[in-house]
C-alpha cells in the first residue's frame, strides 16, 4: 500500500521515471537523511539490480531533486536497496550544501 503512494508522489515529484533503460524494481520506504530524503529505486536489468536512486529536498517552496545511477548490480533487490541508500548518504555527505546549490529542479548526480 505504501509503494501505491511513493508511486503517486514520484509522479508529482518529477522523479518516477529514470533515462537509464533498465525497469524499476521494487522501492523501499523513504528514508531520512538530515534534512534530504533517500528514495532507493534499482533499475531490474535481467536477473540483477542496478544501483540507482534520488535525493530529494525542499528548499523554501521548491521540491528539488537529484537523481543517480551507478554502474554497481546485485542480485537481490534488497541488497541493492541497502546500497542505494548508502551511496546516497556518501552523496550527501561528500557534496554537502553543494548538492542543491545550483537550483536545478532535477539533474542527475
């Protein structure tokens, strides 16, 4: 039921759809991350799962976001959804207020 509304939001937040070819698999809950939300969302390419996901932050009245894939595959979708939100994290944390600075609603990072 839940992935029913992150669905529905990713549609309003201009980050449902992914360039990258592969399929979406199977989301987790968002996840808080000092004032970014980590949404993990791994592309399914044949029998694995590419690392890939989205950073989300409001800033004043404005969603913005920044989305990323990688070139890491793992055969569980867990593991894959583990990963995503930690290579998020490491995003954050290495870019700091960099991240969003620029503005753009949504670029890839």
């Amino acid at each position: 039921m839940a992935s029913i509304f992150s669905s529905i939001f990713s549609m309003f937040s201009g980050g449902a759809k992914s360039t990258g070819g592969g399929a979406a698999a199977a989301t987790s809950e968002p996840q808080l991350y000092g004032d970014c939300t980590i949404y993990a969302e791994p592309q399914k390419e044949g029998g694995q799962y590419r690392l890939a996901g989205r950073i989300e932050k409001t800033v004043g009245e404005e969603l913005l976001v920044r989305n990323f894939i990688r070139a890491d595959m793992f055969s569980s979708s867990d593991d894959a959804i583990e990963c995503t939100v930690r290579k998020a994290q490491q995003i954050i944390d290495q870019n700091g207020p960099s991240l969003f600075s620029d503005g753009a609603k949504v670029r890839q990072v």
